[in-house]
C-alpha cells in the first residue's frame, strides 16, 4: 500500500485556501475611512508561480507583521489578490477588475504583465514591479522595485566573462526578457572585446533541449550563458550537464537558478555553474523562515523576503507620511530588511542591492564564487 503523503496533502489545502482568499478579496467592496488597500496582480498559478506564489505570500505575510508593530488592526489594510498565471491578457483582465475597488498601491509580475498594465495604472499610485527587465522602473514616474536590480546583474555577468577570457561564447535566451538581455547587454559587450558568440533563443513550451545541447556542442565554447525562467532553465542546465558541457565553473546563470532549491532539485548535482545570487541567500534569517514556514507550511525563497520586505514597507511609509508614493517608500530606507542591507535610488526607484555572483559548495549551499586566484 502506497504511504500517503500528508505534507504534500496539507501544502496543496493551503494553497486552496489561499486562492479562495485571492477568488474572494477581489469582489468590489466599498472603501472605508483610513483604509489602505493593496492590489497584486501577479503569477500564483502557472509557470512562473513559482516566483509569484512566495512573493504575495511575503507580501501578504510583512503587511500583517508591520501592522501588527505599528499596533494596528489587521483589516487596516485590505489586500485584492489576483492571479494573473504569468499571461499578459489575462492580467489585463484582472487589473480591469480590480480597479473597481479604489486602490491606492499597485503591485504586478512577471515581466509581460506588467508591461500589459503598466500605463493603466493611475499615475499617482505607486506600481510595485516583479519583474527583472533592467530599465523598467524608468518607464513611467510611479513605477519603483525592492527587489534584486538587474543593472547590477549587467555587472556580474561582466565580471564573469571578463574573468573566464574566453574566445567564444555561447549565449542561451529563454525568454522573451532574456533574449533582450542578450541583445542589449550581453552582445555588445562581447562585440566590443571582439569575442566570438552563438545564440540559441527559444519561448516557453520549448521541448528541443537536446537540440539546443548538440548545437552548443558542436560550438564548442570557453564559456556558456544561459538566462531563462525557472522550468527551462532547469531543463536547460541538466541537459547541457547530460552532455558534459558545464565543468571547470564554465557557466554563467541568472537569479532564477536558485529557484532549483524550491523545484526540489538535489543541488549537489549542480557543480560548476556560477550564478547572480543576493545577499539573503548566503545569510541565516531563522525567525522569519520558521514564521513564513509555520504560516505557508512551506520553507521561503528569496522572492518571499523580497516580498515580504516590500510589504512591510508600504506600511511604514503609509503610517509615517499617511499615503504610500515612490518619494514615501524611498524615506524609509536605509532599512535592514529580511533581504540584507536595502537602500533605493531615487532617481530610479530602483533597489541599489549587494549581488554577488554564487556557486554551490560540496553540501549544495550557496557560497560567493572568486575566480581563481582571488
């Protein structure tokens, strides 16, 4: 008889629950006097839920701590979670629901999605972007990010190319972002230092990853490049793996590697690839951990500090200056956040972060990588 796996069980209940709460809190309701009320428009469902997912839960989860600091009630502020299952339509359909309620904080991911709302949304309301596109808080006055900030990532791909020398390059895009990445940072670079590339692209749904292998193969490059969401870049590296490409620290990945860890992969099996990691990965934050796990019945990544660290935020900014703009976010950093040390750019409104570039050590634990020699 097959053991029955309640913790898989329980996980799947209180994400039910949860999206029943997401279903619910989205119904039109009438604003009350000093209520704050917070839209989401992002992925719980899909695949990219699973940067989504942790992030509202993190958001959810640092509103109610922050207010329960600042000795307020709970329903001072209501949160109108929505999924949006990472799909650009669809989070245009959500936003038009939620604009029914009179919200004063906006907050939407992935990266098609935001950009599917971005200029509906009011332009004296704060839009919180999940998204890793490098410029995209300048896009509009009222757009801000506290998350990892991608023009640092821009340096840290640089840092590593310079330090393998390398003579060709092979570059992997999976996505729509990631192959702008690719053209617009990547590319220039390597044209600049008159180094040799080959660029492989694909979308999601992409299945051909053996294909994609043989081709980098019979490249033969110094050194791999590979950027794309969490399921095909996991698909990505185990197949180059397979056909003994990754060794001797050859590979560069971005932030989405660490959410391997979340798809239950054993990161031991993953040696050699170097990759953008933040400073909450390489530091121990057991209270929140073991409250975000007793809450979730699920370990926090870092997009749940991030999001948690926003959440809590928005309420100190709303509590000191009465509302929350970029300027009311940005007078309260410096803060020391779950997430590290958080200070914004004010002309960016973007997070001016420590990123590091990471590698696994022998238990699969995140440590900062040094080329040889330093």
């Amino acid at each position: 008889m097959k053991k029955i796996n309640w913790k898989s069980i329980v996980g799947w209940g209180v994400l039910v629950v949860f999206i029943g709460c997401v279903l619910y809190f989205n119904q039109p309701q009438e604003k009350k006097d000093g209520e704050l009320v917070v839209a989401t428009n992002l992925p719980l469902t899909g695949p990219v839920a699973v940067i989504g997912e942790p992030y509202a839960k993190g958001i959810e989860m640092g509103v109610k701590d922050e207010l329960k600091a600042q000795d307020l009630p709970e329903n001072s502020v209501r949160l109108l979670m929505g999924d949006n299952q990472g799909k650009a339509m669809t989070a245009a359909t959500l936003f038009r629901q939620q604009e029914l309620n009179d919200y004063d904080v906006y907050i939407a991911g992935a990266t098609d999605p935001v950009y599917a709302i971005m200029n509906e949304v009011k332009a004296d309301k704060p839009l919180f972007t999940l998204a890793l596109d490098e410029d995209i808080t300048v896009k509009r006055p009222n757009n801000i990010r506290i998350l990892i900030n991608s023009a640092l990532s821009r340096n840290k791909v640089y840092e590593f190319i310079k330090a393998k020398n390398p003579k060709k390059v092979a570059i992997i895009a999976g996505c729509t972002s990631c192959q702008k990445f690719a053209n617009t940072v990547v590319i220039p670079y390597l044209k600049k230092h008159n180094i040799d590339y080959y660029v492989e692209s694909f979308e999601f749904g992409y299945k051909e990853f053996r294909t994609t292998a043989l081709k980098i193969k019979q490249y033969n490059p110094d050194i791999i490049l590979a950027k794309a969401y969490p399921a095909e870049l996991l698909r990505t590296i185990t197949t180059l793996k397979e056909y003994g490409l990754i060794n001797n620290d050859n590979t560069w990945t971005s932030i989405d590697f660490i959410d391997f860890f979340d798809m239950g992969e054993d990161m031991k099996k993953m040696n050699n690839v170097i990759f953008d990691a933040t400073e909450y990965n390489l530091s121990s934050n057991a209270a929140f951990e073991k409250e975000y796990q007793e809450r979730y019945n699920k370990k926090p990544n870092f997009w749940a500090a991030y999001g948690y660290d926003t959440g809590r935020l928005i309420v100190k900014a709303w509590v000191k200056s009465g509302q929350v703009t970029p300027e009311s976010i940005i007078a309260q950093t410096p803060y020391d956040g779950v997430t590290g040390h958080l200070v914004m750019d004010p002309k960016t409104r973007d997070l001016i972060s420590t990123q590091i570039l990471g590698t696994l050590d022998e238990s699969g634990h995140v440590v900062e990588w040094k080329p040889e020699g330093q």
